[in-house]
C-alpha cells in the first residue's frame, strides 16, 4: 500500500467546465464542478440522464479532457498531460466498473483479471497470485475458470470489481453499476466495493440511478444540468444533504506516478 496520507486527497476537480460543440453555440455539459475525493469514501452522483454524469465521470477517469479548470488525480495535475502519459497514470491509479461488464467474452474470469495485471507489468507467476487472490477476495474462488457467459450478473459484476482492484488501485470509478442487478445481488455487490475501499483507503464515486445504494454512501452528489452540487458528509443515521460546490485550492503533494 502506498504511503498517501489519508487527509491528502485521491481525485480534485477545481471548477471544471466541459463544453461539446453544438451547432452556433457550445453547450456546456459540466459547469464549474469542483470535488474532492479522499481515501474511504464511498461517493454516489445522482442526476436525471442526461445531467453530466458521464461526462464528470470521465474526466475524474482521464478518459476526457475538461474545457477549463484543473484536474488532480493521486497528487499530480493531469489537466494538461498528453496522451502518453495518461495511460500509464489511469492503469496505475484508476480501476472502472461498468454497466455492461464489458468483459472478453472468449475469455474466463481468470483471465480476465490476469489481462488486467498483465497490461500493468505483472509477470506470469505474480499474475497468477494476485489473480487468484482478487477472485477469492470477492467470492468467486470456485468460478475462476468459468466464462462470462456461464456466470450470473452478479458475478460478472464481481469480476468486474476485482479486475478494478487489480494492481492496487487507488480510486473505483463506475458507471451504473447495479443497474441491471436485483435487490439482493446489487446490494451486495456494493456492500462488496465499500468494504474493499474501506479497508484499503481506497475511494468509490459510484453514479446512479439506484436509491438503494444510498445506504452505503459516506455522500451524496447531485448534477443537474451540468451543475454539480456536493453532498455534506453522511453521519450515522443522517442523509446528506446537497450544499453548494465549493471552489477547490491546489493539492498538497500527494502520490506521484511511477
């Protein structure tokens, strides 16, 4: 585990705005969003769709560039990284769930996590280790070889979840996650994650539609046209309540790259 104090933060946007061309005037899908994310929180986004979801979801990812304002992942500014150096950065710090699994239908569970620790520079024999350990982690130690097709949703979901732990992730980000599980299983799977980033001081910003995982957040966001207001801390036996986003000054020195 790495050495990032817990008051530093994983993930800060300060006033970020994304605009998409759209005929004689740009639209602005995310305006002036700032956020932190620190290690054990468990962050939900909620929002109607089309709302900036996604949107602020890939830019906290590195998969999307903001228009303006600053974007910090792990200690470094990314706001202005190029395409080579990204990567590297997102396979190091970054780990995604999504709505659709999206995992290689030809290959097992196994291999799946293996793929995942192979792109981020494992060898074979600590492949294998780290694989088996992540797939017992979350309960599917007797389905490794088992393809996605012969698995059930929420144990794809599980895949998913220890693929994105591979190599020690820092930050969980995902998209809808529960959105095609029952009750029983989505709320499972979730209290599965929270207790993976509780345990590691890692953090989750998990966006949703789903009421039911509101038991498992440590704040609630909401987005609204592209407005993003940021929820207060959630205390035992309270619910957040939305509070305007506040600007973000620049990070301490946290975790670098490497």
């Amino acid at each position: 585990m790495s050495a990032l104090g817990l008051k530093e933060y994983l993930v800060r946007l300060n006033k970020v705005v994304k605009e998409y061309a759209s005929g004689p005037s740009p639209v602005q899908a995310v305006r002036q969003a700032s956020l932190t994310l620190e290690p054990g929180e468990f962050v939900l986004l909620q929002g109607p769709s089309g709302s900036g979801k996604t949107t602020l979801l890939s830019i906290m990812g590195c998969l999307m560039k903001p228009t303006s304002g600053r974007v910090y992942v792990c200690g470094n500014d990314v706001t202005d990284m190029g395409e080579d150096t990204l990567p590297p950065l997102r396979l190091r710090h970054i780990g995604f769930v999504f709505q659709t699994f999206n995992l290689f239908p030809a290959l097992t569970a196994f291999q799946n996590v293996a793929l995942a620790l192979q792109l981020k520079g494992y060898g074979w024999r600590e492949r294998r280790r780290e694989t088996r350990r992540l797939l017992e982690r979350v309960g599917l130690g007797s389905c490794m070889d088992r393809k996605p097709s012969d698995l059930s949703g929420g144990q794809r979901q599980r895949v998913c979840i220890a693929r994105a732990l591979t190599g020690d992730a820092d930050i969980i980000l995902a998209d809808e996650p529960t959105a095609a599980l029952d009750t029983a299983t989505a709320l499972e799977i979730m209290g599965l994650l929270k207790e993976q980033t509780r345990k590691d001081d890692k953090a989750a910003f998990v966006v949703t539609h789903d009421l039911r995982l509101e038991r498992f957040a440590t704040r609630v966001d909401h987005i609204t046209d592209g407005v993003l207001t940021v929820g207060e801390p959630v205390r035992t036996g309270a619910t957040s309540q939305p509070a305007a986003s506040p600007a973000v000054p620049a990070p301490a020195a946290g975790r670098r790259l490497h």
